[in-house]
C-alpha cells in the first residue's frame, strides 16, 4: 500500500497538507493524491480510474471523493450550485489569465515517482495512451524497470516461451522492450487473439509492403504428409520510413542511458513467407525494393499465383510500377501466404537479439 502526502509547495497551488486518518486509509494498492477540489485533483482521479485498469477500477470513485472534505457530502443544493459557479469563474480566470500571459507556467509537474506508479496499473493495450500524456509519462515507458514489471505481471509458469524470452534471459537490457512485447503475444489473451483472428493474405492484399526494402531472402524444404515435399521461400522486408517535408517534424529521441532497452534490430521489419508444392528457380533481389504484389487464381483452379516486382528505387506516390525495369518473381502453384510482423510468435529472430 502506498500513501503519499503532498506539500503546499505545489506549482499550481492547489494543493495543501492532508493528515490521513486512521479509517480513511485506503486498503487499495493503487495511490492516490488528496487534495482540493481543483484541476489537479481531478486530473489524478481520472487518470487513475481510465487508465489504471481493473486492479485501479475496483476502487469506487465515492470512496475516494469521500475523503477530500466534508464539502463533497454537502445536501443544499444552494450551496452545490455556488460551488459550481464558483469553480467556473475561477476557470474563466484562469484562461484568460492564460491568454494575456502565454509564456507562463499552467498546470502542476508531477514528479517521475508518480508516473512510475502509475504505470504498474496500465494495460498493455493502453501503454500508448500512456505515453502521450507527458514527456515524463514517456520516458516512463523507456525505463528497464517499466518493462520488467510489465513481463512480470503478465508470467505464467505454464507459458510456453521461446529461450530468449524466459525469465532468466529477461536479465539482460539489450531489446528487454521488443523481448518483452514478443513475450505478450505469448502469454497475453487480448494480444494472442489478434494473432488467431488475422485473415489470410487472399483476402487482403498486403499494400503496407510497398516500397520496403527486401533485407533476406532464403527457401527451405518442408517435409510433411505429402508424397512430395513443399517449400517456402520466405522475404525478409523493411519499412522504409516517411520523408518529412519539414524538418522541425523530427521524433522524441529516447534517453541515453536507455538506448539498450529500446534496442531492436527488426524494428519496422515483416516477413513474407509464401509456401508453394514444389521448388522454383528465384533471382536475386536482395537489396531492392518492393513496388507490387498480386494474388490470382493459378491456372488448375485449385491454388494461387503470386507475382512480386521489385525496382531499384522506390515509387513516388500516384504512380505505377513500370514492368520492363523491374525484377519480377512468380511463385505458381501457391499453398499458402503468411505476412508476419516483428512481434509475431512464428517471426524468426535471433537468440543473440
């Protein structure tokens, strides 16, 4: 259980010393601040009960409103009304205080402490949301101890993982962030779902392969219950990432001291597995880019045809592809098509990552 005391040295003033007493100590694990009815208190009350999930969600919001005052309990609606107004007025105030002296500070800065509690309650659906409040609230979630908990929270000791994501291998900080999302995908319901409910590639052209760069490619020979073997070539790609037009359009740069965590060689990287009945002579496109992908109907009526381009330069947007300066591959008859993302549990990486 933690219980934290707030000073009056608040930036935004609104705080004030609070002495707990002894039945108003919550039983709850999650934090809360105590504080006047202001933004403030608000704003850590709705973070708390939107965010925090079910463990925060068990607490009712009366119990905890209970406990700044006995002006919450208040039965004369005379009085509700005139703290109503009250309230409104000094919002007027503030926003216009707010536009005749932009430059000056509004709001309350919390420390990290705070943020760090805060997200031990978050669901892993709702890290980005996290992120997005605050600088400090981001660069929470590229600390080792915030990845961590999260993979400690979610463990189960019948979970079957690969090598690199148990918990003994979890000591080391190089790529703990991408380790720790493959591990979700593993033991993690909501995010193991989207895996089983993807639709197969026939039904929906991967258009998000253009343009990417092909990084490797290799074929292997799988032995099944078929008289004759089938193969799978497989298509390692990487995303190519937008051009910016301006450059002041630049992204957060992570801490330093956390750039091992947020380590992770197959970032922004898919692979294209494509499972055909017998072996076909491939060139080489290593190195090139991806410009056009086709699915049709190969010529028994039982399976599929693929065609892939590649260019050596990528195409600009609106135009196509011109076919007599591209590479193209042709894989018939087609078994299967499988596009699997970084983090997908049947994705390939390396022990070493």
């Amino acid at each position: 259980m933690f219980l934290l005391g707030i000073s009056n040295d608040c930036s935004c003033g609104c705080f004030k010393k609070w002495q707990p007493a002894p039945s108003q100590i919550l039983t709850s694990s999650c934090c809360f601040l105590y504080c006047t009815w202001d933004e403030c208190n608000l704003f850590v009350l709705v973070l708390v009960k939107s965010l925090c999930g079910l463990e925060a969600s068990r607490v009712p919001s009366e119990e905890v409103l209970s406990c700044t005052g006995e002006s919450c309990d208040s039965s004369d609606e005379m009085d509700a009304k005139e703290n109503i107004n009250e309230r409104t007025t000094s919002r007027k105030k503030k926003s216009k205080r707010h536009k005749e002296n932009p430059d000056e500070a509004v709001g309350g800065d919390y420390p990290i402490d705070i943020w760090l509690l805060l997200a031990s309650y978050i669901r892993p659906e709702d890290i980005v949301k996290f992120s997005l409040i605050c600088k400090k609230a981001w660069t929470v979630t590229c600390t080792a101890a915030f990845w961590t908990r999260l993979y400690r929270r979610h463990y189960t000791l019948d979970a079957y993982l690969p090598l690199r994501l148990r918990p003994e291998s979890m000591e080391r900080l190089r790529c703990l962030r991408a380790c720790v999302i493959r591990s979700l995908y593993h033991m993690y319901e909501p995010f193991a779902s989207r895996v089983s409910k993807n639709p197969a590639i026939p039904e929906t052209t991967p258009s998000t392969l253009k343009n990417s760069k092909c990084l490797l490619f290799w074929c292997r020979k799988i032995e099944g219950n078929r008289r004759e073997p089938m193969w799978e070539f497989n298509f390692k790609f990487k995303k190519q990432p937008p051009r910016l037009k301006s450059k002041c359009c630049r992204e957060l740069q992570p801490p330093v001291q956390y750039e091992d965590v947020l380590t992770n060689p197959d970032q922004d990287c898919c692979l294209l597995q494509i499972t055909t009945l017998n072996f076909i002579f491939l060139p080489v496109v290593m190195g090139m880019i991806f410009t056009l992908f086709t699915i049709n109907v190969s010529t028994d009526m039982r399976h599929h045809r693929v065609r892939l381009v590649f260019q050596d330069s990528p195409i600009q947007n609106g135009k196509k592809p011109r076919l007599d300066q591209g590479v193209q591959v042709v894989l018939d008859p087609v078994h299967s098509v499988r596009l699997l993302d970084w983090w997908h549990p049947q994705y390939p990486f390396s022990l070493r990552a």
